[in-house]
C-alpha cells in the first residue's frame, strides 16, 4: 500500500512540473478528474441528492423502518475512513462496543452496509450494517489468552454472524486485523491506538 501511494504521490509531482510536455497536461486533467485529491469528509452526507436514495434492501428491511435509504461505499468518521466489506475488507473490519456501551468488551464485526437515513430534523444519520466475528467452540484453545492484555489478540471463528446488525459509528473503538490460522480459526488483533489498560 505504502509503494502504490509512494508512486501516485511521485507521478502527481512530475505532472506538476513546469517542464510537463504540453500532451502529458492533458493527460493530467483526466487523471485529476480520475483520483481527486479531495479526501471525503463527514459532512459529505449533508450534501448527498436525493437521486442517491433509494428502496430499502430486503436483507435491511428488518432494522429500518423507513422506505428508503442511501447506500455508500466508505465513510469516514473521527478522521478514519470505514467501508463495506465488498469495497475494501481491511477497511471493513471494526471492534465496536455492543450498543455502544463502553463499560462492555468490543466485539469484532465486518460492514456490509454503510446507511444513510433520510434527512431528519436537518441531519442524516449514517450507520453501519454488520456482521458479528462468531465466537470459537467452547473449549478450544485460545494461544494468546497467556499475552493479555500486551498483545491484545484473540482467536474467533472465520464465520460471521448470518444476523446484521446496526451499529453507530461512534460505538466503534477500531478497526481490527485478522488472520486465518486454519479452516476454523481466525486470529484477531485490534488496532486501536488508546492503550488497553485504558479500556
């Protein structure tokens, strides 16, 4: 990811010389038109067209009351940006406190649907439409229990959760990494930067 950033960054530089051939301008324009350096923002939900809503999916239709919804790609949040797992999985992965409860341990999820609700009271809500990380069978063996809390890694299932839920996403603690150690089993790591004695 670095070496592909790294790269984007070099050839925007040299487009931007003065000694840019005068064809390679051109191209310039369209790549600018291709990959805007303009980051999106929280705010972008407050200008989303109406023409972006439309009928509530069938897998939604039994957590959302309205008729119509906006789906989004990404979204970013406290500076962080957050995706739907079929647009970046990495970025989709995120340990979020049940019901926003902070007192409670955060539970390992994947978005597969970022939401925004109608406008209400001048404001749209977004919120996220995920998949629990299911829990390991009771009685295997977690390697990393003796690490807690230094290495705050934890073994689940490799399934999720058949259920979507809708969570805030202010009860969202981090983004998490996961591997697969086996067919069954998944290490996972949260990547949250406050210290877990905090938690």
């Amino acid at each position: 990811m670095l070496s592909t950033y790294s790269k984007a960054a070099k050839l925007r530089l040299w487009l931007a010389r003065p000694d840019c051939p005068d064809f390679l301008r051109e191209c310039k324009e369209i790549f600018n038109a291709a990959f805007p350096n303009r980051k999106p923002n929280e705010t972008d939900i407050d200008n989303m067209a109406e023409s972006a809503y439309g009928p509530v999916p069938t897998e939604l239709r039994p957590l959302i009351s309205g008729r119509q919804v906006a789906l989004r790609a990404r979204h970013r949040f406290n500076g962080v940006v957050f995706a739907r797992s079929s647009t970046h999985v990495g970025n989709s992965l995120v340990m979020f406190h049940p019901d926003g409860n902070l007192s409670v341990s955060p539970t390992p999820a994947s978005i597969k649907y970022i939401v925004v609700l109608p406008e209400v009271n001048g404001s749209r809500q977004t919120l996220y439409a995920v998949h629990r990380q299911l829990e390991i069978t009771e009685g295997s063996i977690d390697p990393f229990t003796p690490y807690t809390p230094y290495f705050p890694a934890k073994v689940y299932s490799t399934n999720l959760s058949t259920n979507l839920e809708l969570i805030s996403p202010d009860w969202v603690l981090s983004h998490y990494a996961r591997w697969h150690l086996d067919r069954d089993r998944a290490a996972v790591l949260t990547l949250s930067r406050v210290s877990v004695h905090l938690l």
